[in-house]
C-alpha cells in the first residue's frame, strides 16, 4: 500500500507541474464600440485597468471581469486629440496621459494630471517644442513614466527627445541626448518615423527606453538625462511600449511583429539578454503594457491602426495575459524535485522499515 501512495503522490507531483506549466492565461474581452485604445495602465489601488480612447476624450476603466465603466471625458482637450501612452502614478494617486493629435489635425502635445479619487483634472501641460532641432518632424507625445517625487517623463516619438514634468506641471526638455539620433533607419519599414516610445522608471534612479525605429534600448539617467545604449543579443524591431516587472525583469511589445520579449540583466542594464520570445497576435496590433496584480503581464489589443486610418465599427477589444517567461517555470520544477526527493524519502524509510521487519522475523 505504501508503494502504490508513493506512486500517486509522483503522479500527482507531475500533473501540477503540468498545469502550472501551462496554465491558460487571463483573457479580459471587454466592450467599448469605437474605442480603439492605445495606452493601458493598472490601478492597484482600485485594481482595474485604465484604457484611453483614440478620439473621444476619454478614459475607462476595466475589471478583470471585463466590466467597463466611463470614468472621465476631459472636453476641454482640442476635439479628436488621441490618448496615447498613460501610467498611473500609484503614490499620489494620479492618472498621467500623453495627448496627441494625429494629422491632419493642428499639432498639439501635452501632459494631462487627473486625480483618481475625484476624478478632477489636475492639470494640462503643453509640451515645448525643441528650437535647436534640426529635423522639421512632427513632436509626437508617446510613451509616459514617472518618479518617486512625482515627475512624469514623456518620449517625443517624432523628434528622439524626452520631456519632464514637475509634480505642478511644469515641463521642461530633460534629455535630448545625440545617442538618441545616432543609429541607422530604414525608413523604408513600417513606423520609421517613430523614434522614442515606450519608457519606464527603475527604482535605481534610471529610466528605460525604447526606440522603435532602430530597436534600441537606452538607459537614461533620471537625474541628468545622459543616456546609453544597453548592449543586447539582438534588435527589438519595431517596438512600442516597455514595462519593468518587480523581478526586474523587462517586457518590450512590437504590435507590427506581434512580438513580446523578455529581457533580463545582471548588471542594471549596461547589458541585456532576450531570455524569452513570445508571439502575439498581430492583427489585434498590441502597443501597450501592464504590469498588473502579482507581477502579472498583461497586454491591450486595442486594435489602434484601425482607428487610426478611420475605421468604425469594431466593438471588442482584449487584454490578455502573456504567459510566464521561461525562467520562472525552474521555479515549479524545483517545488517538484522536492516533492520527489520527499517521495524518495518516504519510499526509503519504507524499505528500511520492511528489511528491519524481515531480520527482525529471522532473528526469532
């Protein structure tokens, strides 16, 4: 009897493994006709997700269970300006936004501040353009992050700079480094004109930047904008946004590869490894990143290019969970070994037990 419990307890051990190895992950398909987000954000303190609309103003939250409320329209925002990146900066309770308007619209870039708990906008800081700079592109405001003072730092994606905003508002150019324009476009691929994108704050005082054009990545330092290129295994082509998980391990999204990277380092990012690649589905053209409850990933398939080429129509859109990155699975096995080298155990205090009982009937 003992043997066969043994027995069933390795079965049992393999068949979680199993499951927590490949355990379906979270898919929220909420509804929200017209909507056609392109940030996403997770608020941990009401533990939804946060989505902005292409053209409308506005922002919503979703619930793991897809139910979507309308938390604020802003109409004083110019009329068909599109809600780029946004984060919510946790600490003080704040929802930041990058706001845009596409072409042909008149240029408009700006920070907007709202407090979360009465909904009330804190404030809209328009971005300044750079004098110095050469290149007649359009600014476009991107990708946003913040600090544990309370800054927010927005990457220009027309014109390869960073801007920072002071807890009141107040915006500055903070790193127009020249490593931003140094390497080599193929302006001949899909989004050449998009250079800075998707940023985030690590706790260590630097930001995380990723240029989608080049597919690059760049550590900036968040005091004095210097940046450098983190040397990597390969090009991210084509990204868009990042996200940094508590592990330290960094998550890059390209909604035209419909690729998902995770990238580790062991020297706070002078170098960096792709540790795991994972498709997406292309078609739902996934630009954004959450980090949500439990170091979770998630990832918006808000399909954006459709409503940037004037699309009406579509109702649906997903956020879904991207599954562990391959590391994360030695963990499992590891509770595995254990639980075999106990299994073991138990099965050899069984055999000695029944060698003692054996000479124990021969010494009588």
């Amino acid at each position: 009897m003992a043997c066969i419990s043994i027995y069933f307890t390795i079965v049992i051990l393999f068949q979680l493994a199993a499951r927590c190895a490949a355990g379906d992950p979270h898919v929220i398909k909420f509804r929200s006709p017209n909507l056609y987000p392109e940030g996403l954000a997770w608020d941990p303190s009401a533990q939804h997700f946060i989505v902005g609309s292409l053209r409308d103003r506005a922002f919503y939250s979703v619930s793991d269970a897809a139910v979507v409320y309308h938390l604020l329209t802003d109409p004083s925002l110019p009329p068909n300006t599109t809600i780029l990146g946004i984060a919510v900066d946790y600490q003080s309770r704040r929802l930041l936004a990058a706001v845009h308007s596409l072409e042909p619209l008149p240029p408009f870039n700006a920070l907007a501040a709202y407090d979360l708990r009465s909904l009330r906008r804190l404030f809209l800081s328009p971005l300044p353009s750079d004098p110095s700079a050469a290149s007649a592109s359009r600014d476009i405001a991107k990708g946003v992050a913040f600090d544990f003072d309370g800054n927010a730092y927005v990457t220009n994606a027309g014109n390869n700079f960073i801007w920072k905003v002071n807890f009141d508002g107040e915006p500055s150019i903070f790193s127009r480094s020249p490593l931003f324009a140094r390497y080599p476009v193929d302006r001949s691929s899909p989004y050449s004109y998009c250079g800075l994108n998707g940023i985030a704050y690590v706790s260590k005082g630097y930001l995380l930047v990723v240029q989608s054009n080049t597919g690059k990545v760049f550590k900036v330092d968040a005091e004095d904008g210097t940046a450098r290129a983190v040397i990597l295994n390969e090009e991210l082509r084509v990204a868009d946004d990042l996200a940094v998980r508590k592990d330290g391990v960094v998550v890059v999204v390209s909604p035209v590869t419909g690729v998902a990277w995770f990238l580790k380092s062991q020297d706070s990012w002078s170098e960096g490894v792709v540790v795991d690649r994972i498709a997406l589905d292309a078609e739902g053209f996934p630009t954004s990143l959450a980090i949500g409850g439990g170091d979770r990933v998630y990832v918006l398939y808000g399909h954006a290019e459709e409503g940037i080429k004037g699309n009406v129509g579509r109702e649906w859109f997903r956020i879904v969970e991207i599954a562990a990155v391959k590391g994360e699975e030695d963990h499992v096995w590891a509770f595995v070994l254990v639980g075999l080298g106990f299994a073991y155990f138990l099965f050899w205090r069984f055999q000695m037990g029944q060698l003692f009982q054996n000479l124990d009937k021969k010494r009588e």
